[in-house]
C-alpha cells in the first residue's frame, strides 16, 4: 500500500505547483517476441502508476492494450524502473500518473496529463486481441456496490479539529479492490491518513461491463466527528 502521507494526483489539487516525477529508465522496454512475425507492427499499452515519496513504483493497474503482450512487456520493464519524485512546494509527494507506451521500431512512453487518458485508451484497437480495462461508471451492466467497509479511526490527538472531512479519488479493480488512491481534498493530513488506511481494507462488487470484468474510477468522501467514529458518506 502507498505511504498515507503526501498522496496527490499529477494534476495539482492544492496550493503550490506539482513538479512531475522523472523516469529513470533502467531497463528498456522491447517489442514483444511473439509479436515479430504477426501482422501487429505496431503496438501500445496504458498503465496507470503510482509513484512513492521515495522515487519508488507503489502500484500499478493496465488500463489497456491492443495485444497482451504489449501490457506484459510495459508491466515488466516499469517493475524494474526507478523515479525521481515528484515535488510540491519543494517537497517530494507520492503521485498517480497514466502512462502509454507506443511500441513501434522504437519504443515511446508518454506521460498522460489525466484529461487524456480516456482518449488514448479510446484509441486503442478494438480487435479480438485489445482491451480497454477501463470504463466509465454510467455503461457498468449494475452499480458498483461497497461490500466491505471497516470504519476510520479517528486520529484524535493528532487531529488540530474534532471533525474532518477527507475525499479520495481512486480506482476499483477487477478483484473489486480499491487501488491508486489520491486526495482530492482533506480537512488534515492525520485524518487523511486514517482515510487512506481504512479504504485499503474496504471490498466492492466486482465491476463488469457486457459482462466482463473491467476497472472503473471513482471517488469517496469520510466525515469524521468526534467523539463518535467516523462514517462514509
């Protein structure tokens, strides 16, 4: 799981500028094998990453791909990268980044600004072999439901206020876990700690769209109050 402190999206969603994390790419990422004698000369994968305080790879989802062996590929290669971390207000801070891999004679890889990943997984083939893991809420076949949902604890002493309000931006796996959490907003940083460990634990019904499994983005909002334990709006 990703540190509690300092999560934030790659887009800045608080005072002061994010400076992006930079790739330190220590293995590079090669055109799949088994895809050297198939009619696929080109080929693509997004993935979507965080990426710690400590420069480090903390999680990753494939959002898609125009073959598998595109994604496995990006997946094995970025396990093996290592990052300089982001920086907000001259501070490093964990962040969630898409990033595409173009893979052609030479492969690219290209960080998405978040209003371009859905674009660029719509561009992905639609062949037998691509996928598009990610959709949108409104075309699941039946409304993500919360199955498991342990409660916050309140942070008490290390909260200035008796009462917080924390809203996480994350995604739902296709296991129905909640993964690459980011704070879109958060009353402080204790009770957004205590936010980010509780949603860890929770379990969702598992998204499906015609059907299959997919992943789907999301947002969820704790209020907390004392004396009383926290509860999710």
């Amino acid at each position: 799981m990703l540190p509690a402190a300092l999560l934030v999206a790659a887009a800045p969603l608080q005072a002061g500028e994010i400076v992006p994390p930079k790739i330190i790419q220590t293995v590079t990422a090669r055109f799949p094998v088994s895809q050297e004698n198939s009619t696929n000369r080109t080929g693509e994968a997004v993935v979507l990453v965080s990426i710690t305080a400590e420069g480090k790879l903390g999680d990753l989802l494939v959002a898609g791909y125009s073959h598998p062996d595109f994604a496995t590929e990006a997946v094995n290669v970025l396990r093996q990268w290592r990052f300089e971390p982001a920086q907000l207000d001259g501070q490093p801070v964990s962040v969630r980044l898409t990033l595409q891999f173009d893979f052609q004679t030479t492969m690219r890889v290209i960080n998405l600004p978040a209003r371009d990943s859905l674009a660029a997984l719509a561009r992905l083939p639609a062949g037998a072999a691509g996928r598009n893991l990610v959709a949108d809420a409104r075309n699941l076949d039946a409304a993500l439901a919360l199955l498991e949902s342990p409660a916050p604890q309140h942070p008490r002493a290390a909260a200035p206020t008796p009462e917080g309000r924390v809203t996480l931006d994350f995604f739902v796996d296709e296991t129905g876990r909640a993964r690459l959490p980011v704070v879109v907003e958060s009353t402080h940083q204790a009770y957004t700690d205590a936010a980010v460990q509780a949603l860890a634990a929770w379990r969702f019904s598992i998204p499906t769209s015609q059907s299959r499994p997919v992943i789907v983005r999301t947002q969820q909002t704790f209020l907390f109050s004392a004396p009383t334990d926290p509860v999710a709006e």
